[in-house]
C-alpha cells in the first residue's frame, strides 16, 4: 500500500452549510485513522474574510482562498443546491485553471459543479449533477454532459451529485489512492453497507417510493414517467401491463389511494413545478412538454393543484430568491 501523502483542498462557496462536505471530511478522517498513519492533508478555504456561520450556528472560522497553494492533490469546490453560485470571477477562473494545467484534480460536490461549469472546465467532461439541478444545469451548460448518476469521474474531473454520493466517491477515490482493502475498512468504520459505483441511479428504487412491491404498479408507474409530454389514456396503460382497466384502477386504489388518472396529473404537475424553478424556459413551453394542450389548460390544473398559478408560482420563488440574495450581501 502507498504511503504517500495526499493534500486536498476544499473551497466552500459563499453561502454553504459546512455539512456539505461532511460527507467527504469524514471519508478522509477515518483513513488516516484507520490507515494509522496521515494518507491525507486536508484544508478548507472560503472567498471572503468572514467566518460561515449558519442559521444553526455552526461556525466554520475563514481562511481565504488566495489561489498560492502547491502540491495539492485535488481540489474541490463546496455550493449547497440552495446557494448555487452564479457567477465565477476571471480572477478565479484563471486559478482554477492554473490548478488544473499543474495536473491536480478538480472536483464539484453537490452545487459546486455549477462553479466549475462556469469556468469553462467541464466543456466536453462528464459530471454527476443532482437530479433537482439537472434540467436547471443542462440550459445553463450544453456543452457539459450532465448524467443523473450517483458520481462521475471524466478526465481529472470529479463530481458528486451530493449527500450520500460523495461518501461513494471518496470511498471510489481512497481505493484507488491507497487500495480496496483501506476502502474497505473505511466503509465498515463509517457503517456503510458497500461501496456504490459511480453509475448507480441517484434516485431510490421506485418500489421503494411507492411503498409497494406490487409489479403491475410499478409497471405502470414507469410507464407514466417515461410518458410526461405525451401522456398515455389509463386504458391504454392498462394494456400495456395486461390487465383491465377496472383491475388498474383498484391496484392504484389499494396502494396508493387514488385513480391512475389523477395520479399521472400529479406527476405530470409536480415536473412542471419543478421544471418552473429550475428552467428560464416559458410558462407555455414548460405546460406542452408536461403534457397539457394549452396554457389555459396548464394553468388551470396548476391552480387547481398548488393553489396558485405557475406564473404567481415562478415570481414568488424568484422574489424569494432575491431576497435570500440581499440579505446574504447585506
């Protein structure tokens, strides 16, 4: 096994909560304890002179940023999906970059993609994106292939769609570093049930979701997520899982205490919503990929759901937005 020592360095965003990269603090903590010896040096910076403290009271005191670091392994940017960066100054850019030409690792945890993308160092990279920032990600980043993977690493490019992810990915990470049977150890110290792979879904299974292991559920289920912009009659899904339609309708009664119908119209509504906080996509583009013939239509089922119409809906979280803004700069 290598001894040699690793030093990482991780910038959080302005913004962040510290405990988004507990995940992979932890990872590097239980391998030099249980490697007994130091596999990793590890820093934490932030951009401006003040501490993070968050609405908890967590404090993580500041050490700035001053892009004067040699020997560094790997680098990684920290953003919350609720404080996504929106802007990354030449000045940044340029060290990212320098960092990136002296061979070191750069890597995104959860929000800090959004960093990295904007730099210009994901164009034509692979990278793990949470499945709520996705549709957001890919407007904002065509040239960057966005995967709903757990993580992905392309290149000398690393990136956690968050949470539980980045655990898999230090872990992935440590055994290539130190071998599988470090990483090994580090899961079982950490009381993690294996090591995933990168390629795994983000997502829980949908049986799980659903509360229910029925197979013809689940079957149609998958069929209404797979059929968002064009949705399917509940017939013609009851054909596809070969029952009735009668027999259709008492499964999504017994389990899940509605009609396939109005079930699909919540799915496809809840896609919508979340496409209307994610996307700059229009009110009626965002209503005919969900499947609703025209703008009326859309809004009325909106309201009729939300209690609001998705234009009141977008302007509200954008005003919200705002504000979190102006008070974080204030």
């Amino acid at each position: 096994m290598a001894s040699e020592l690793r030093s990482v360095a991780f910038l959080l965003w302005p913004g962040c909560h510290p405990a988004t990269l507990m995940s992979g603090l932890s990872v590097l903590r239980s391998a030099n304890r249980m490697a007994g010896y130091g596999c990793y040096s590890v820093q934490c910076y932030t951009l401006g002179n003040e501490p993070i403290i968050t609405d908890e009271g967590w404090q993580l005191p500041a050490r700035t940023w001053t892009g004067c670091h040699t020997g560094l392994s790997r680098f990684w940017l920290v953003a919350d999906s609720s404080s996504i960066p929106e802007v990354v100054s030449p000045h940044l850019t340029h060290q990212f970059k320098a960092l990136a030409r002296e061979g070191v690792a750069l890597g995104g945890l959860e929000g800090g993609v959004f960093a990295l993308a904007m730099a210009g160092l994901l164009d034509n990279h692979r990278c793990a994106v949470h499945w709520r920032l996705i549709d957001e990600f890919r407007e904002r980043f065509p040239g960057v292939q966005a995967t709903s993977q757990l993580f992905e690493q392309d290149r000398g490019r690393l990136s956690s769609s968050g949470c539980q992810a980045t655990v898999d990915l230090f872990l992935c990470q440590l055994a290539e570093d130190y071998g599988h049977d470090l990483a090994a150890l580090v899961a079982e110290d950490l009381i993690a049930e294996r090591i995933r792979d990168g390629g795994e879904r983000q997502r829980i299974p949908l049986r799980n979701r659903l509360g229910s292991t029925h197979p013809k559920l689940t079957q149609a289920v998958i069929l209404m997520e797979s059929n968002i912009e064009e949705p399917l009659t509940t017939d013609e899904i009851a054909r596809h899982v070969c029952v009735s339609r009668r027999q259709l309708e008492r499964i999504f009664k017994q389990y899940l205490n509605s009609v396939p119908s109005q079930y699909y119209l919540e799915l496809r509504l809840n896609r919508a919503r979340q496409m209307l906080m994610q996307t700059s996509k229009s009110i009626i583009q965002i209503g005919l990929s969900c499947g609703f013939s025209s703008g009326p239509h859309f809004s009325s089922a909106y309201r009729n759901c939300f209690g609001i119409t998705p234009r009141e809906d977008r302007n509200q979280r954008r005003a919200q937005q705002a504000m979190e803004i102006t008070i974080k700069e204030s």
